[in-house]
C-alpha cells in the first residue's frame, strides 16, 4: 500500500486536484519585438554576461533571471534592469532566450 492508497483510506471524500508539471508551471512573460542585448565584460578581472534591453514588467525580467540562474546553476543578480550573470555564458543564455520566443542580439566579442 503506497502513500496515495493511504491518504485515500483516512480521507475518503478528498477530491484529488490534478497538478501542473514543472515544465509546463512556466510563468506568462511578455515577448517583446526589440531584441534582448546579451554582451560580455570583466569587472575585477573576473568575466560577466550582462543582459539588457527588455521592456516588459520588472518582475518577469526578474522571473527570467532567476530561471537562467538555476538553469545555468550560476550566480547572478539583477540590478538597473539589468541581468548580470556570473561567467561567459552567452552561448547558452542566447539559446535559453531563443527556446522561450526572444529575440537576442550578441554584443562585444
């Protein structure tokens, strides 16, 4: 007998609600016409990406920062709306980009 099986038997008349996946539990974020800028710099020596120019809400291009972050397994922050991203990774973070509908515009390098 399972864990389901067992929380049927105490609770007979729970109602069973179907979940949405991870893959498909993606939050609406605005695509926009303008490309997204993704360029690369070093700050004390040290190499960043940096992404810039979307015009939607605040908060999806902060959503979005965070899903490149886990994705990317990396550090980052988001700051003048901006994202900055830990390392060279601008390769993967176009192809990110270009998987969830943006356009991205590769700058420097």
């Amino acid at each position: 007998m399972d864990l389901k099986d067992q929380l049927k038997n105490l609770f007979p008349e729970h109602v069973e609600e179907k979940t949405i996946s991870e893959n498909n539990d993606q939050p609406n974020i605005w695509i926009q016409d303008d490309p997204i800028i993704c360029k690369y710099e070093k700050r004390k020596g040290k190499p960043i990406t940096i992404l810039e120019g979307y015009n939607g809400a605040q908060e999806d291009f902060k959503i979005l920062a965070k899903e490149i972050k886990t994705t990317l397994s990396v550090g980052g922050s988001f700051k003048n709306e901006k994202i900055i991203i830990q390392g060279d990774y601008r390769d993967k973070i176009m192809e990110i980009l270009e998987d969830k509908g943006f356009k991205v515009k590769r700058v420097g390098g």
